[in-house]
C-alpha cells in the first residue's frame, strides 16, 4: 500500500546569511550560517538535519512508550560527520543515540521492554526523515521566476 500526502516548507531570507522556514500551518524556525563572531545563536542547516531526524525517531518513540509509562528521562543525540571529497559535501557515520529512563512500576517495566523494538522500528520503517536519508531519494532543483 502506497501513501501520498505532501508536504512543504517555504524558505524566505531574512538578512546576510540568516532565514526562516515556514509551514503551512504557520509554524516557523529560523537558521542560518553560524560563524564564531555570531552574536546570535543559530542552527545551521546541517544541524536542523540531525534535528530532524533525532526528533522524528524521538516521536515515534515517545508515542510506543509513553502508552505504558511517563520517562523520568529523554534524550536524543544526533551525530555525524561533515566531510567534503570527490563526492561534495554530506554528512557520514550518523548516529542516533536514546538515552531514555523510566520509573518504577508495571507500566514502566513494559515500556523498557518495548524501547529497543520502538527504536528499531522507528529506523527500520516508521521515520520519514532517516527512511528518506537512508534510502537517497533524488532532490531536484529549479529557478522560478520572481
């Protein structure tokens, strides 16, 4: 069975080197390039990248444990890395690490139970963003006119 829904963001530029990214629903982050003198703290389109993909694993996670049980803990850590070679720039080695706790009781006992399986899961189907790096579906680009 095959689904179909789209979904867009619109990237507007806002100053040297900075921009927002809004949704159709109105939600917006801002981003940028970061360099030391920046005054300002942002995150970089590489980082919203690791962002994404840790977040889209963390809610699918969240949503098979938290039935059972409220975590006391979690945490998700993206990493990879930045390379540039005969290939161009992209990022390599990326790791997705939980690091989740749960209290005492039966309902938490069956949320540490189901966590590695809510993981695997989340990897191996659930989560749109990592499938879609795993997979390397084509981007392709366009100019339109202003």
């Amino acid at each position: 069975m095959s689904e179909h829904s789209e979904r867009s963001v619109v990237v507007e530029r806002t100053g040297s080197g900075r921009f927002v990214a809004t949704n159709a629903r109105g939600g917006s982050i801002s981003f940028g390039t970061a360099s030391d003198n920046d005054q300002e703290t942002v995150f970089t389109p590489v980082e919203l990248l690791l962002a994404a993909i840790g977040g889209c694993s963390a809610v699918d996670v969240d949503v098979a444990t938290g039935r059972h049980a409220e975590p006391t803990r979690f945490s998700v850590t993206v990493r990879g890395d930045k390379v540039s070679d005969d290939q161009g720039n992209r990022m390599t080695n990326l790791e997705v690490a939980f690091t989740v706790a749960f209290p005492e009781g039966e309902g938490a006992e069956r949320a540490r139970a189901i966590l590695p399986r809510a993981v695997k899961a989340s990897h191996d189907s659930l989560c749109t963003v990592s499938r879609t790096v795993e997979i390397g579906t084509p981007v392709t680009t366009t100019v339109a006119d202003a």
